[in-house]
C-alpha cells in the first residue's frame, strides 16, 4: 500500500508515535508498504516552525529530512497534475496544504489523516 502521511501523522509518528493507532503504527512501519510525506507538509511544518506554533528537535530544514530518512519515509514532490487537480475538488475543505494532500492522494495513495473532513472528498483514509 502506498501510504501518504498528513502533516499531524508524520509529527506524530516521529514525536509521538503514542498518538497513533496501534494498527495504523503497524502500518507505517510495515516493510511491504511505501510511505511518503508530501513536499506540501514539510513546506507546512517549516511555516509553523518559523512563526514559533511549533517545537522541533532541531531546524525543520537540518531534522525533517534526517528523521523521515531514518525511519523510511520518502519524501514526494508536488506535480504539475496534483497542484492543478486541486482546482476540481469541491470546497469541503478550506485549508489548501490539506487540499492538496487530498489531491496527491487521488493519484494513488491512502491519505493517514485524523481530519474527519477530508473523508468527505473519498480518497482513501487510514485513520491515525
């Protein structure tokens, strides 16, 4: 299964891997299963890190791409194709890294979100 982490999921795989279901933990981790963040989130987490809403280890820039490295997680470029499917999606969602994290999914991804609206858009979910 090719897995696509919401930015919260990729935090709290990394920070707090607690937070996560158990079944959901066990998938991320599965070894027959590809896992990626979206460039979308790292932009989003860099944001947050620079107005201080967040804490990270270190600088977003110098931890994230160690951290999702040492636990197997790729990182996925934004296309042409998903920025511009964002356009289609019907507006049950307002936040745009969110919409196009919804667009990357309909491309061949399960979403891992515990955003109960981002369900409305049926992509697949695996709930965190």
């Amino acid at each position: 299964m090719d897995l696509l982490l919401d930015t919260h999921a990729l935090l709290w795989a990394l920070l707090e891997p607690s937070r996560l279901r158990p079944e959901v933990a066990a998938e991320i981790a599965a070894p027959h299963n590809r896992v990626s963040v979206s460039a979308a989130s790292l932009w989003e987490i860099a944001i947050k890190q620079s107005v201080g809403k967040l804490e990270l280890p270190d600088q977003a820039e110098l931890w994230l791409p160690m951290a999702c490295r040492q636990v197997g997680i790729g990182m996925l470029p934004i296309s042409p194709e998903a920025a511009l499917a964002v356009r289609k999606l019907p507006w049950h969602h307002r936040d745009p890294f969110d919409r196009l994290l919804v667009a990357q999914a309909s491309l061949g991804f399960t979403l891992v979100t515990h955003d109960e609206a981002l369900r409305a858009y049926g992509v697949p979910i695996l709930w965190t």
